[in-house]
C-alpha cells in the first residue's frame, strides 16, 4: 500500500502512520533500527529496494530523504510525502520525503519527527555523501553512517577522503564488498604451510576503491611488503582481479579470472575455483546493518593502513 502526502508537514506524516496502523494493522512495530537513506531525485528506487530486501533480515523503519542540491535558491518551500507499507516495502515500512526549498536545508529537522524511540539510527548515502559525514545534519543523529566511494568520480580520491574525515562509526561499501576475498584469505593462511608471507601483490580496476583497501589491510595484518596495482577499466573487469602472496614454499594466487568465479593456486595442491561474485547493494546493506558498533577495524586499515600505502608511494619504494 502506497499513500501519498503532496504539501505537507513531518507532523502530518507522523499521525497517518499511527493512522495507518490503527485501522489496518499492516505496520507491526517490531523494528530493530531506523534506516535513513540520503538521495537525489531519481535515485530512490534503487536504495528503497536494496533496503526492503535487507529488512527481511533487520525489519526496520526506512527514511528517504530526496532534496536536490542544484536546485534553485528561489525554489518554494514544499515537501511532498509517500508512505508504503505491507508489501510495497518489504519487512519494513518506508517514508519517503521529496523535500523543496527551503524545506531541503534542515534534513534534521525533517526526520527527527519520524524516527523509531529508543531504536539505533543507521544513515546511509547510496550517491553523493558530506565532506565529513559524522558532523552532517544527518550523520550526527546516527550511531553509524554508511558511503559508497565507488559511486564518486574519482573512486581512490573519495577513498582517502574517507580516511581523512573519519569518525567513529562510519562505513564504507568499499570495505563491505572485501568480506569474501578477506574470509577466503584468511582461509588460505590457516592451512599449511605456516611460513611468513614476504610479499603481497594486489591487482584491479583504477573504479575499485576495495582494491586499494584490500592491499592495505594485507599490508596492516601480514606486516609484509606490499604493492597494489590499478588498471583501466577497458584492459579488464570491474573489482578486484587477484591476489598474490610470496613465500619460501611458493606463491600464493587468488584471482578473479570470470564473473563470480575465482582460481586458487596454491603450491604442491591441486587448482581450486572458489565463488567470489561481486556483491550488490542489498548484500552490502544487510553486512554493515549486522553491527551497530564502529567497526574498529576499518577504522584501522581506513586510517592507518591506507597511510602506510601512501607513506610507501611518496618515498618512491613498496608498502
């Protein structure tokens, strides 16, 4: 069910969804979280559907916020509402507000009103995010705050802009999207032999930002020289392409050669294909919504991991 709000008020909002589930009692109130998701015009519907095919797994209340930041100063105050409920928006129930002029600078202020007691604030920017996203009107309210670098311009520049705005609690879909390759990693180095690693070499796409991380967080665990490598997109696939660890018995390699399918060569053992596909915005979402806590150790590798990479370029040698 869809109900729409054109010209009107977060108070408005607010009674017709107690509205809603007094007479129809298709809005249950078991939420874990408040999911607030911060868009332009035009880029709802990917987020609103990554987010009802999450909360199958965190039922939760959703809360677009759509403004458009190059819209004209002059633009009339106006903020226009839509409600869905039941089976237009998943396990949880989605408030979408299409905010105008004036009504557009004070995102705070718009959902304050709507925002679930005593359950924990999640704010996610699927496209464009603040410069520091925990001091934004938005970011200050949530207990973490999720960004997607690779949807910027220049994926590796909005990587280390992460780096140098962190706060305690933010996220990134770049480390999201490691889970696999760093669980199929560690993996590999819980089998014999148990040599040190004397050399990581980390191949993909200049667009993949996780490739960057990824190097950094072999980097900050293996204690090991450490060189990362980004190719044009047109001289291969998008992501990670492979994964090469040197030791005395041999080398190591994970590489991503087709579409969801990766090759492990490991010496003295057969060749092995192990799953590795790319994974979409509604896995991404459902990982990062798992822990409410500030992940600790992104935090690690997004500050100190990703500088020692830096420090390494600047002086002209390998991490």
């Amino acid at each position: 069910m869809i109900v729409e709000l054109p010209d009107t008020t977060t108070s408005q909002v607010s009674k017709t969804l107690v509205k809603i589930r007094e007479e129809g009692g298709v809005v249950a109130l078991g939420r874990v979280l408040t999911l607030v998701i911060a868009t332009e015009p035009g880029s709802e519907e990917e987020a609103i559907e990554a987010a009802n095919d999450a909360s199958r797994e965190h039922p939760m209340r959703v809360i677009v916020v759509s403004s458009d930041p190059a819209e004209a100063p002059d633009t009339d105050s106006r903020l226009d509402a839509e409600i869905r409920v039941g089976g237009d928006a998943g396990a949880s129930e989605v408030i979408v507000l299409r905010a105008h002029g004036d009504a557009a600078l004070d995102e705070e202020s718009l959902v304050m009103g709507l925002l679930l007691p005593d359950a924990p604030v999640v704010t996610w920017w699927p496209g464009a995010s603040p410069e520091v996203p925990g001091q934004s009107p938005l970011g200050r309210i949530a207990h973490r705050r999720i960004t997607d670098a690779s949807t910027k311009p220049d994926p590796q520049h909005a990587l280390h802009a992460c780096a140098s705005s962190y706060t305690p609690g933010d996220a990134d879909f770049a480390w999201t999207r490691l889970t696999l390759w760093r669980a199929q990693l560690a993996a590999v180095l819980d089998q014999p032999p148990y040599e040190p690693i004397t050399a990581v070499k980390v191949t993909g796409a200049i667009d993949s930002p996780s490739t960057t991380l990824l190097a950094a967080w072999l980097h900050l665990q293996l204690d090991a020289p450490t060189t990362y490598e980004l190719t044009p997109v047109e001289e291969g696939s998008h992501g990670i392409h492979g994964v090469e660890l040197q030791r005395d018995a041999g080398t190591v390699e994970l590489v991503r050669d087709i579409p969801g399918v990766a090759t492990l060569n490991q010496p003295g053992q057969p060749t092995h294909h192990v799953a590795l596909p790319r994974r979409n915005l509604r896995d991404c979402l459902a990982d990062e919504l798992r822990r409410l806590d500030p992940d600790e150790l992104y935090g690690e590798v997004i500050t100190s991991g990703l500088a020692l990479l830096d420090d390494a370029e600047a002086e002209g040698v390998h991490a």
